[in-house]
C-alpha cells in the first residue's frame, strides 16, 4: 500500500527517527505524530488500516458515515502515528454531491487524542486542541446567544452535538468530543456542512465494514489540498 507521510500540524515534510532523535520530526513544529495517507482507496486499503488500528489500547475509531446519502462514497483515509506510540488519529474523506448547491462536495472526519493537531489542520483553526473553542461557543449560548450546538448527529449509537467553529470560508468546520477523543467534521465548500443537518449517523469501521460501501477517486483534501 502506497501512502505519504507528512506533517499532521502543518503538512510539512517529515524525518524519520534516527540515532539522535526518538520521535518524527517537522522543522516547523518539532516532534509530531507523522500522517500517513494511503494514496489509493479501496476495499483491502482500507482493512489494511483497520488493521493497523484495532490493536490500539484507546480503540481509536475510524468514522464513517453510514448509510452514505446517494451519490456519496469513500474517497481516502490515513492516520497519525508511528510504531513507538501506535496510532493516534484516524482520517476518512468521503465526496459527493453538494446537499445545497448540486457541485461537488467533500467531507473529512477525523477522530483524534489530545496533542496531535491533525484536526486543527483541516479545519483551518489556530491551535493544537479545539477546546477553546468548544468553550467558547458554549459561552455564547450562555450569553443568549446561539442556543445549543449547531448540529445534532449520531456517533457509535450516541446523540453527539457539534459545534461550528471560526474557519477559512472555503469550508465549514465542526468540532466535538466522541469516545474521548476529538471529533472533526469538515466539509468544502462550506454550504456543504449541511450535510450533518441530514439526520448523519456515524459507524466505526474498526468495528466493521459494511460490503455495501462505495468508493470514489481520491479526495484532493485528504491528499495535500487543504
């Protein structure tokens, strides 16, 4: 399985450990958890990630959308980590067409523990960890303002709430919390976050994979556009 590795902060190249160092390093942001996407997608790419993730302690799951609105399908994954710490963030783009403006659409979902960064990256926000922001956007509600989250969707059989966070305007970022980890949720263009208006249920593949599930062409997002 082909993939490429680079920065999850920054998309920056990486180097490799070495008789000096333990840990991947970026020369912007240091010591990172290296991200690796598969170049190509398909059926046995993706049980050769699932693979990779089942044995984590934390279970760090790999979210997908199931069942995928029509015209939708599975267009990249990739995942952060190394042989020393094991992997600690999943990525899975899928595309389709726009709910609103009939173009075409892509989503990425990223599940992620504290410290890695790979969530901020996608959504074009400041930072390592969105707390802050969840924060932030709560305070608003308790100042009257927003009242509630922005989205409501379903994530291993649990009603989970979303947040819209402050991102570049070619795309829309939500942000959450789903078995202890960083939930992200970002869509291009940014009309295509309506997309998790639509009653969204989100299914661990490391759990299993539906045979019914579609693949595409590989997301230009998940592979260096974003």
């Amino acid at each position: 399985m082909g993939v490429t590795v680079s920065c999850p902060r920054c998309a920056a190249q990486v180097r490799p450990p070495d008789l000096m160092h333990s840990d991947w390093r970026c020369d912007n942001c240091g010591d990172v958890s290296p991200f690796h996407v598969a170049e190509h997608i398909g059926p046995e790419i993706l049980d050769s990630v699932r693979l990779r993730v089942a044995p984590t302690v934390d279970h760090m799951p790999l979210w997908c959308p199931w069942p995928l609105p029509p015209g939708w399908m599975v267009t990249g994954v990739g995942w952060a980590g190394d042989e020393r710490s094991g992997v600690r963030a999943t990525a899975l783009s899928c595309s389709g067409p726009d709910p609103l403006g009939g173009g075409p659409a892509d989503l990425v979902l990223i599940a992620e523990q504290p410290g890695v960064g790979l969530g901020t990256r996608f959504a074009g926000i400041p930072g390592i960890d969105p707390g802050h922001l969840i924060t932030q956007a709560l305070g608003e509600c308790d100042r009257g303002g927003h009242a509630g989250p922005h989205a409501k969707i379903r994530v291993g059989g649990h009603p989970t709430p979303l947040w819209c966070v402050k991102s570049p305007e070619d795309r829309s970022a939500y942000v959450s919390e789903a078995k202890g980890m960083w939930l992200y949720a970002v869509a291009w263009p940014a009309s295509a976050g309506y997309f998790l208006a639509e009653h969204v249920v989100l299914h661990d593949l490391s759990d299993g994979v539906p045979p019914e599930l579609v693949y595409g062409a590989p997301s230009p997002y998940l592979h260096g556009k974003a």
